[in-house]
C-alpha cells in the first residue's frame, strides 16, 4: 500500500499544519557538518513536498552548535524561499535576532527551558535569566513586525531533575507567553511524554489562558510514544505539529535525546485519519531517501522503511 485507507474520527481537526524541524533542529545534533549547498537542497525539497513551514537554521554561536555555523550562507542560497513568516529561524539573543533581522527573516523563535538543569546546560542561564535575555529580543522582534514563537523544552521529563511538575511548566510558559510571543511549542525534548500527561498539561496551560490554538506540539520519539501524544493533543484542539523529516534530530545538551518524530509517520497517521497536511508522502520519502544517502544511514522513519522498501 502506498496510503493508508481513510476513516475520519470525530473529535479531530480537519487541517493540521506540519512545523518541519529538519533543517534545524533534525540536523543540529549530526557530527559530521553537512555541506550548506546539501542543506538548501534540503530545504528546497521540502518546501516542493509541500511542506509550507520549514524551520530553516539557528543564529546561535557556532561554538554552541557547529553544524549550524552557515546560517547566513544557508539563507543567501535560499533567497526569497528562505525567507516570510513560514521559514522561521531560531535566535538566542539580541546577537542573534541582528544576524537574522539584517537578512530578511520575518518570524523567529526562542528557547527556553521548563527546568533550571537544562537553562543551565543549554543556555547557562537560570529560568528567570533566560525570561530577562529574552524579553527585549520578543520586543524588538515584534517592532519589526517579525512573528515569534516561544519554544520550551524538557516539559514532559528531565533526566537530571526527573519529573516536572505541570505547574512549573505551565509558570515557564506563561512568562515566554507574556513577552508578547505569537506561539508556544511545547517540547518533550527526551521523549518520555504520555497521553495522559499531555492531556493534564494542555487542559492547565488552556486554565491559564494559553489555548489550543497558539499552541505546537514538539515530541521525541524515544519511547515510541510521539505518535499517540500527537493525536491526544490533536484532540485537544491543538493544530500545529512539530516533526522531522526522516526523523532526524536530538540535542547536543541532552544526550538521551533522540529523534523527532518523523514527519513521514505523522502524514501516514493524518492521512488515514483524513486530516489535511497538503504535504506529497512520496515526494516526502523520496526526499528523507536522499537526506539518508547524504548522511550515510538509513532513515528511522518505519514509513520511509516501508514505503522506499516497497519500490
């Protein structure tokens, strides 16, 4: 089977937009720098999938994260497809909005962290530090008319400090929120989220005044878990998914980390579900096929699996 035979399941949104993460946080963590002319081809094949959000790079040092140290080369390649309110770019500072701003980018995105151990780790930063070094990146970023997203990692689990009560991220959340960002991206950065638990986060987050609607969701895959969250906080209302294409990602500051959830799986799932992406699954596979080639290992997506093994 090419596609998965559709049955429609009340309760569930008719249209989902895919926020594709490979590009940036798919490929951050590789150890070998992939060739910036490599990474726009990427780039190019997505958007030809049809995938209409592409998170493009990151304007963070290059000592923190080396693979991305050709974020203005990549976008002087990309031109025009590189740039507009759907090729957001992330920046973790008032440097690294400038770098971004004085080429073009129309939307950006921050990270902050739900725990003070990965602020720490990923920002050396408390929580409340992050909040303060950002607050004047969101006011700028909106002055420019840029739209912002708000990512916030380790809201399921840490694996130095363990469970995460749901008050504390819904606390992290709603300060980020209130800088004036337009959506927020909750990140289960090691994969260890649940249904039930996405549930319980979603309806406090919804309590506080944070709804479904300026809400993405960001799972790992570790525990083979990604797919089910998804659908629960489909259910919830939510209509924005984080995913990589091939299922390519993880973080250099969280080592249990692995991949996202692979955007191959997720069309296969909303395909049969009836739900909307506007993306070509066999442009999709055809492209994480090429991405894997680049790379030099087979693609962990089990659709990519399945359907390049079906040729």
């Amino acid at each position: 089977m090419r596609r998965p035979q559709r049955e429609t399941v009340d309760g569930l949104p008719g249209r989902v937009t895919i926020y594709e993460v490979g590009p940036r946080d798919g490929l951050q963590n590789e150890k070998a720098v992939v060739p910036v002319e490599v990474k726009a081809e990427f780039v190019r094949r997505l958007l030809a999938a049809g995938l209409s959000t592409v998170e493009t790079t990151s304007f963070v040092p290059a000592t923190w994260v080396p693979q991305l140290a050709d974020a203005e080369e990549l976008l002087g390649l990309l031109g025009d497809a590189g740039r507009g309110r759907t090729r957001p770019v992330l920046v973790p500072n008032e440097r690294g909005l400038d770098r971004a701003l004085a080429l073009g980018a129309e939307a950006v995105a921050i990270f902050g962290s739900a725990t003070e151990t990965f602020a720490r780790k990923n920002l050396n930063r408390t929580v409340a530090e992050s909040v303060t070094m950002f607050a004047p990146v969101v006011e700028r970023a909106r002055a420019e008319g840029a739209w912002v997203r708000a990512y916030v990692s380790m809201c399921f689990g840490d694996p130095w400090e363990g469970e995460v009560p749901i008050a504390q991220v819904v606390d992290v959340a709603q300060r980020l929120m209130d800088l004036g960002c337009d959506q927020l991206s909750l990140g289960d950065t090691i994969g260890v989220g649940t249904t039930g638990h996405v549930q319980r986060l979603l309806d406090a987050l919804d309590a506080k005044g944070i709804g479904a609607d300026r809400i993405g969701v960001h799972f790992h895959d570790t525990y083979g878990q990604a797919l089910a969250n998804t659908i629960a906080a489909l259910r919830h209302g939510v209509t924005v998914v984080d995913a990589s294409t091939g299922g390519l990602g993880g973080c250099p500051y969280a080592k249990s980390a692995t991949g996202n959830l692979a955007t191959e799986d997720l069309v296969w799932a909303l395909d049969g579900l009836g739900i909307e992406t506007g993306v070509d699954l066999e442009a999709l596979v055809s492209t994480s096929t090429w991405m894997a080639g680049q790379l030099g290992r087979p693609s962990p997506s089990r659709v990519v699996k399945a359907l390049a093994g079906s040729d």
